[in-house]
C-alpha cells in the first residue's frame, strides 16, 4: 500500500514558519484554486516525482504599468525536503520562464523571506539582482477591515 505524503502546501507552510494547515481545508481551497477562480491561466506550476506533488511555484500574471510591459510574480516557489538539491526547483523556474518568453512577459519578479538564505543563494544563482529601489508592504486583513469601513 502507498503511502500518501500530506498536502504540499502543508509541508509549505511549516517550512515557512507558519502554523500548521489542516489538510482537508488545504484540499477544498486548492480544487477551488484550481477550478472556480481563474481558468483562462495558470496559477500553479507543480513539479511531479512518481506520481507525486515535490514542487510547486505559485504566480500572478500582471499587465503593463508605465513600462508596458507585462510581469510574473512568483508568490512562492517550494520544493519538498525530499526533492531540494535534486533540479526540481530550476525546473520549475525554467518552465516559468520559457512560459514568459512564449507569451511576452518581460520579466519575473519576486520575495523570498530575509532569513531564506538557501532561496536567496538560489535566486541570485539563477541571475536574480536584488532591487533597492522597491519597498515591500502588506496590508493585513485587519487593515483591510479598517480600510473598507464606510
């Protein structure tokens, strides 16, 4: 019998020091994700290794501000402790520009957390620069709440 590994982006959220996600609720919002939301692009990219989930890069397609020209943010990119080291990662992210260069989107931008330096090592390997010039906010849903009161 084979043993099923639980949901990735359960293993994504301890990874990312957040608290632990119940299965079944990642499910429902995965096939809602996947299904109701967005069906004219994809929102994920997932990485296979016999037949299961090792690596997933999550995006958003955004259209031009004043340069004109079109970008994908990558929300998150996460490969499973069992696969890192093994190319899934630099997969996934040639998958993710090859996608790019075939729809003419001019560039990837992305975050990774300060503490990350194994994302960090990865990204700038790959060619990424780090960018001064940006700040990065959030607004929290309690911001929001605050935000949309009339």
């Amino acid at each position: 019998m084979r043993r099923h590994s639980p949901p990735v982006l359960c293993e994504m959220a301890v990874h990312y020091r957040q608290p632990p996600l119940d299965a079944s609720q990642v499910l429902s919002a995965a096939q809602k994700w996947l299904g109701d939301e967005s069906p004219s692009y994809p929102h994920f990219a997932l990485a296979f290794v016999d037949g299961e989930v090792c690596g997933l890069a999550s995006v958003a397609i955004a259209h031009p501000g004043i340069d004109l020209e079109r970008l994908l943010f990558l929300k998150d990119l996460f490969v499973r402790d069992t696969a890192r080291d093994d190319g899934v990662g630099r997969a996934l992210m040639a998958f993710l520009a090859g996608n790019c260069m075939r729809e003419g989107i001019g560039r990837i931008d992305l975050t990774t957390e300060d503490w990350n330096e194994g994302a960090l090592r990865f990204y700038v390997g790959l060619g990424a620069e780090r960018q001064g010039q940006k700040v990065f906010l959030r607004l929290s849903s309690e911001a929001l709440k605050a935000i949309a009161k009339p």
